[in-house]
C-alpha cells in the first residue's frame, strides 16, 4: 500500500501472472463465521438465542436496503440455531413463487416439514366427509405409505381447500394441524418451527400481500415463528392498496404482522476498510487498491457489500480487458473512480463518453459547481472565483455583469438563465459534494481530456443493470442531502 499519491507517482503496474490472476466475487448468502467480513456472526447467535426462547406464534423482520447483507443474516440465524427434532427450520424464498399462488406456496412449505404420519392422520380425518371413489383410493395409498411427504403436503393443503367452507374454517384446520404437531414433543414448550421468508421485497405487490395474508391468517399459531428479510419501505409500498393508502398505511398494515425489527446497520468505517480490503484480496486485485482507492470505495458506497463487490468485479474485467488503464496518464486509481462514476452516476459517465457534450465535459462541471457554491455569497473581487464565473459566463456566450458583491441579484439572476442551456445532471448534482470530490480526483486538464479520449474510443465494457444504478444514483443523493 502507498501513503501518498500524485499523478506524477503513477507507474505502470503489471497484472498478476498468469490467467488465474484474477478472480471475481460471487454473491451467495454467507452462511457461517468464515466468510464473515461484516462480522454478523454473534448478532446472529444473539437472534437465534432470542429465538429458541420466544413464545410463539412470533413475526420478526430482518431491515435492511438493497445489497445489505439481509439474506447472510437470516442464514447465518438459521445456523445457529440448535440441531434438534424439536427445532424444525423452514427456508422459503418468496421470489421463487412469481406468477404462482404465494399464499399456497408457503403454507404447503410449512406442511411439508410436518411428520408423515401426522399428514396421514389429518388427511384420514379430513377424508371421512367424501367417499368419491378416487379419494378411497387415494386414502388407501396414504395408509400403503406409497406418497412421499411433498405429495402428502399437497394433497392435504387439496383436502383442506375442497373440504373448507370458509376462509375462516380453512384457517383453523391448518391451525389445528400446526398446534397438533406442537404438542408431539417431549419438551414441555413444545416444539418450534422457525421459517425463513427472503426476497420478499423483490417480489410483486401480488405476492407480498398473499405472503403477508398466509402469515397472519393462516400460520399465526403455537409452535410458528417467522423471521422475514426484506426492506419493509418496499414492503410497506407493495401492501398500501390492500391497506388502503399511501407508505404510511402500508407501515400501519406491517406493524401488525411483525413484532420487532431488527435493521441491519451500516458499517462504521474501520469495518468498511476491513471489507473492502478483504474482497480486494479475494479478487486477487489487492495491488491495485491503494490507499486512494480505498478511500473511494470506503467513502462513496456507504458500506454496502454488493455495491462493493460490483465496482471490484468491474475492476477487475477492465484491468483485465483494457490494459491501457494500467498506464500513465490514466492509472488504476483514475479507472475506479470512472468505474464508480458509471455505477453511481450514470448520467454523469455518460456524458463523458459522449462526443457530444464538449471537450472537457468534467472540467466545465467543475467550474459551474464552483460557481453554483458561492453566487448567493460572492467573495471579494480579487478572488480567484470571479476568473472561473468569468469563463463560466463566456463559455455560454453571457458576460460576466461584474465583480461588485452589489451585484448579487443580477448575478443570480444570470446564472439561472444559464442553468436553462445546461446538461440535467449539472444542475442536479452540482451541490452533491460527494460527485464534485470525486471528479477533482480524476487530476488536471490534460488527464481529464486522456480519460475522456480512452472512453470515447473504449468505452467501459462493464457496468450495473440501469435499475441498480438508478437505485444507486437516488441513494447516493438523498444521503448527501441528509448530510448536508
């Protein structure tokens, strides 16, 4: 690692030998305390502990936005868990269920991990009300033990529908069946059975009411805890129809379903570094991330994980695609911020591989950034801002009305009429002193004009989906907003 940095100081910098250098990061939920960067592990533990000794039916929501780590958690929950007959785990990922009955879908699951023979008895006592040939023929394959437990679940969720005069009746059998398998313990509790929904946020509005109308109709009883993973601000949009109102009707209808909230926190930035230390070596890029690097990627992702991880693993198909970035002017250091640049302001990377928009689309950026900072409260007629509000002005073919703080009001007045000519972008993020702070990174004119010529000509072959960096790009700004 370098402690200082200078344009002058960037050198070429071999790749790693070989064609196994590199390697780029998957994103599978972390399951135990090895691959644990965000060291979740003794939260887990905690979560589960509280959980062994919960009275139940119990709702739990796992909070947290897009890339957080929400499915690690709920794994590493499950894992700590006790191994036991008493201690029966669920794994339900409600994205797997689009386009089908949700609700019938994670009731079966619940079904599914009940003992056989209990199926068997209930579908015996539910049959004794028909007596159409195919269900005695059916009832005698149950008592041959011929179906498997999957089609025992099926065909028992089937009873209960046809047999069902009501959504009420149908709500207390399944009730009845769950507080019956309960009971079959030794342990005076009973036993427990934990299941865990993910991905209910990626899912459709459809789904997560249907999700949300199985667990508190249907599977609220002894023996049944729920613990959710999900950005309940999404949740909360997707059921405000069924509630009947906006986000915050939709919260209302959330709160009486889960009971607690566990919101996953942001890493401070020691555990940032750690991270962003520990993906770089696994990727095999490590020689690359020096101490300026670091300081990008720790300051403008906010410790988010996956967001991490894609800007690595485009770092790493460009270093290995694009060998020019490895060479002075440009600099590994110079190609992550435009990396960061394309995934988290899109419109502004843009612009830079557009030969469209000017020669040094960055550096007038800059200059109208500097300008929109201070025109309500000019300095002195000396300072070197008035040179840059100069050049500013003459480049949209405007004249400076001079340099006299009097001035003020026509100054302002000017600028606005300049804002109409100017790209969307530039007067969307000219005080979002995260982007300005990072753009002055790409170095003087001449480097701005040498990265502008690579893109242009190469423009980068990597990126995220345009959703995720839209989600991205509002994120980025509403915390700056918050911070400022």
């Amino acid at each position: 690692m370098r402690d200082t940095w200078s344009p002058e100081a960037e050198t070429y910098q071999e790749a790693p030998s070989g064609e196994n250098g590199y390697n780029l990061l998957n994103d599978q939920p972390v399951t135990d305390a090895v691959g644990d960067l965000l060291g979740t592990t003794e939260t887990a533990k905690g979560i589960a502990a509280i959980l062994t000794r919960t009275s139940s039916p119990f709702v739990m929501a796992v909070d947290g936005g897009w890339g957080t780590g929400k499915s690690s958690l709920l794994r590493q929950i499950e894992a700590a868990l006790p191994e036991n007959p008493d201690m029966v785990k669920v794994s339900f990922n409600a994205w797997t269920v689009q386009g089908e009955n949700a609700l019938d879908s994670l009731i079966k699951s619940v079904i599914a991990k009940l003992d056989a023979r209990l199926l068997r008895r209930w579908i015996r006592k539910l049959s004794k009300s028909r007596h159409t040939l195919n269900f005695l023929r059916f009832g005698f394959s149950v008592a041959a033990g011929f179906f498997g437990i999957s089609r025992l679940a099926d065909e028992l969720w089937t009873t209960l529908e046809v047999n069902a005069k009501s959504r009420n009746e149908l709500r207390n059998w399944v009730q009845e069946i769950l507080e019956d398998w309960t009971k079959e313990s030794e342990l005076r509790a009973g036993r427990n059975l934990v299941v865990f929904i993910d991905d209910l946020d990626r899912c459709s509005d459809t789904v997560v009411v249907q999700i949300c109308e199985a667990v508190k109709l249907y599977l609220a009883t002894t023996g049944v805890i729920f613990v959710i993973g999900c950005d309940l601000s999404v949740l909360a949009r997707g059921v405000s129809t069924s509630a009947r109102g906006g986000e915050g009707e939709g919260r209302t209808y959330l709160e009486k379903i889960v009971q607690v909230v566990y919101r996953i926190a942001v890493p401070d930035r020691a555990s940032t570094v750690h991270l962003v230390h520990s993906y770089a070596k696994q990727a095999g890029v490590d020689g690359f991330v020096d101490k300026t690097v670091t300081k990008i990627l720790v300051e403008r992702t906010e410790g988010n994980p996956r967001r991490i991880k894609r800007i690595i693993n485009s770092f790493v198909l460009q270093q290995k695609l694009s060998p020019a970035w490895r060479k002075p002017p440009l600099g590994s250091s110079r190609l992550i911020v435009v990396i960061i640049i394309q995934h988290l302001y899109p419109a502004v990377y843009d612009s830079l591989v557009s030969a469209q928009t000017g020669a040094d689309p960055i550096g007038e950026f800059l200059d109208y950034a500097e300008i929109r900072a201070r025109v309500t409260d000019p300095p002195g007629g000396s300072d070197t801002w008035w040179s840059t509000a100069s050049r500013v002005f003459r480049r949209h073919g405007m004249m400076l009305p001079g340099r006299a703080p009097g001035l003020r009001g026509e100054l302002i007045t000017k600028l606005e009429r300049l804002e109409r000519g100017l790209p969307a972008h530039f007067v969307e993020f000219a005080a979002n002193e995260a982007l300005t702070t990072l753009l002055r990174e790409l170095g003087d004119l001449e480097t701005r004009l040498a990265v502008r010529a690579q893109l242009i000509s190469r423009p980068l072959s990597t990126g995220s989906f345009p959703g995720i960096s839209r989600e991205v790009t509002q994120t980025t700004t509403t915390q700056t907003a918050v911070d400022t």
